[in-house]
C-alpha cells in the first residue's frame, strides 16, 4: 500500500552520509503521493468540492528531502505550500483531506481556511497565511529548547518572497546573534504570485543574505532529493552541535498556479513553464531508483495506483462525512463559556432545532 510513510523517527546520518536505498524508495512514494494528491485536489477545488487549496507541483523532491533528513522531535513551521513535508511526516492522508473539506473529521472544526492546517502531536504548526511570521514563530522555539535543553531543531519554510519580510530579516538577525538551532528553508520556486524572483532583490541569490547575519547560507539544487536531503542533514548536526543557524535556498520550481485563486497564464511564459517541467523533481528521482536496481517500471506503476486508489478512497470518505456541528463555534475559546455566548449558543441550538439555517 502506498503509505505516506514518516520520515525515520532515529536521528538522521552523520551529514554528508547518503540515506540508504530503502529509505531513498520511501521517500520516492511519499513525493508520489504528493504530486497524485496535489493533482486530486486543484480538481476537488475546480470541481467545487472543496474551497480552496495551494498546489505545491515541483517542490516535491525539497520538501520530503527536507523533511527526511529531520528527527520527528524537530519542529515544522510551515508556510501554506507544505503538502509534501506534512506526508513525510506522517500525517494521515485523510487528516488533511477531511480538513480542505471542513467536516467532522478535520480536527480544527472548519476554523482555519482549508489547506491552513497544523498538529501538535506531528510538531507541525498551523501554516501561515501572513508571510513570514512562522519564521519568527520558528526562532523563538528553538531559543526554548535551547534552554530546555531538548535537542531538537526548529525548520521555518518559506519562499523567495518572503525574504523581503521584516519577519525574515528580524528572525534571521536574532537566530544569528544568539545562535538559535534553526534552519530557514527558504524554497525559490521563482515566483511570488505574478512577481519574478529577480524583481524581488538585488543579490545574487537569496542564500547570501546570511552572510549579513553572520551564519551559512547554501544554495541548493532543490529538484534533487538527495542534495537537499545531504544540506539539511550538515545544518541540522551544525545546529545541534551548537552551531547556529544556516539559511538554505532550494531552487525550485511551482509548476502549478500560486493558489486556486490565481491564473499563472497572465504572468508567465509556456516555454518557461517547459523548460522547468523537463526538471520534474518525481521523475528525476524515479529515474535514479531505476538506474541503481531499486525501482522497475512495474513497480513504479504500482506505486502511483496504489497512490491514486488511497486518495480517492480518502476523498469518498471525506464527502460522506457531515460537515462539522455548527454548535461547535462556541467551544474551546472559555474554559467556561460566559452568560452571554451561552444565551447565543442556545439560540442557535434552538434555529437549528426548528430547522432553520443560522443566522449569518
Ligand atoms: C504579510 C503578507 N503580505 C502579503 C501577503 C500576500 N501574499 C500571499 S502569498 C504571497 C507571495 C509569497 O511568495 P513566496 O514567499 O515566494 O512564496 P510562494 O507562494 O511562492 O511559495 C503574498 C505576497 C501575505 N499573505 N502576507
Ligand atoms: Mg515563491
């Protein structure tokens, strides 16, 4: 069955060390689930069954490799387009799904936008619509378990355009000056929505920017899992070691639109869409599996239809699920609910009751 298997829970190989072969196959399904899921989804959304949704096509092969190199005690704070690290981590395929679809099985009761997920028990923190804050959000947790003395790492994902928020440059500078044990895991997919990423800074790349703040940035060849894989396995040992921060770019590509609310036609050119296309991060990585014995063209077709059947099953169950209780606004904000949401709470009960549709 194609799982979207977790990323080793043990501490990753020494940096440098190659993730071994069975690993590498693991990895290889879970960017194949990202890349079917993703493709399902923009459809779901196409097709009016779910509001909203932010594909990530391109970026497969940075994100599980990121987040393969990483300890599950680490913690992810995640920007909107991180459907592949949060199924490299584990999450259930349904989990999500039920949450673009707001039922009653999406833990966040239909409070976050669809596709604005996050989980605790995963150490994956809700994304983060404002661009940039979950990289502060990210430094000040590591500076915590820095004095906790937890060995962990924080990981802050975001894009080139996010490297002209104030958030960027003020949690950069702090990680800095204190030495905080956190990666930046910056994706250059080239685009902030319609702007270009040589409109959006004067340097040459996004990594030397951590040079001005004192720690190593690197650029690498996000399309290639085992590069961005070795990259943040040396900064998370850097880090743990109690060397600081690295900033770490990975160039990628969204071969998808910004998000469903959004036309790539009217910014960008066919042909550079092409030439990206002819970098596909799934297909470069199944063409190495396959050159190193591990991977048959028969095999391979399994695993995409073992993909798509988990995905459409996840979806029909996801539809036949009522949506979440209306009743349920009024939890979790007092530990007691004051007289006055009580009054309204019984309100609604009583529309709801008769059969009515809430107020809006
Ligand atoms: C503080 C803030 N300003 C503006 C926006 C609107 N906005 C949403 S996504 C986006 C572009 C972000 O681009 P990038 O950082 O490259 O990430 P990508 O979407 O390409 O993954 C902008 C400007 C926002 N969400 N938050
Ligand atoms: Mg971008």
């Amino acid at each position: 069955m194609a799982e979207a298997r977790a990323a080793p829970a043990e501490a990753p190989v020494a940096a440098n060390e190659e993730p071994p072969l069975s690993d590498v196959l693991s990895a290889y399904r879970t960017m194949v689930i990202a890349r079917v899921m993703d493709e399902r989804c923009l459809t779901l959304q196409r097709q009016g069954r779910i509001g909203f949704y932010v594909p990530m096509q391109g970026q497969e092969a940075a994100q599980v490799g990121c987040a393969w190199a990483l300890a599950e005690e680490d913690w992810i704070f995640p920007a909107y387009r991180e459907l592949g690290v949060a199924l490299a981590r584990g999450i259930p395929i349904p989990l999500l799904i039920n949450q673009f679809f707001g039922n009653s099985g999406d833990e966040i009761k239909g409070r976050q936008m669809p596709n604005h997920y996050g989980y605790r028990r995963f150490r994956f923190v809700t994304a983060s619509s404002p661009v940039g804050t979950q990289i502060s959000h990210a430094v000040g947790a590591a500076m915590a378990a820095r004095l906790r003395k937890d060995p962990i790492v924080t990981v802050s994902f975001f894009g080139d355009g996010t490297t002209s928020s104030n958030d960027f440059h003020a949690a950069l500078n702090f990680a800095g000056v204190f030495q905080a044990p956190s990666i930046f895991f910056c994706q250059n997919n080239q685009w902030a929505i319609s702007l270009p990423r040589e409109k959006q800074t004067r340097s040459a790349t996004l990594a030397e920017k951590a040079a001005a703040y004192g720690f190593p940035g690197v650029v690498v060849d996000g399309m290639d899992f085992r590069a961005v894989y070795r990259a943040v396995a040396e900064a998370r040992t850097r880090a743990l070691a109690g060397g600081g921060p690295t900033l770490i770019e990975a160039q990628v590509y969204r071969l998808g639109p910004h998000s469903t609310s959004d036309d790539p036609r009217r910014y960008r050119s066919d042909a550079e869409l092409a030439e990206w296309r002819d970098r596909d991060p799934v297909a470069r990585l199944k063409q190495e599996l396959h050159e190193a014995g591990a991977l048959t063209e028969e095999n391979d077709r399994a695993i995409w239809e073992a993909a798509k059947e988990e995905i459409a099953r996840a979806v029909e169950a996801a539809e036949k699920l009522p949506s979440v209780d209306p009743l349920s606004i009024f939890d979790d904000v007092y530990a007691q609910r004051t007289p006055s949401l009580e009054e309204q709470r019984a309100g609604l009960q009583r529309e709801l009751a008769a059969g009515g549709e809430p107020k809006r």
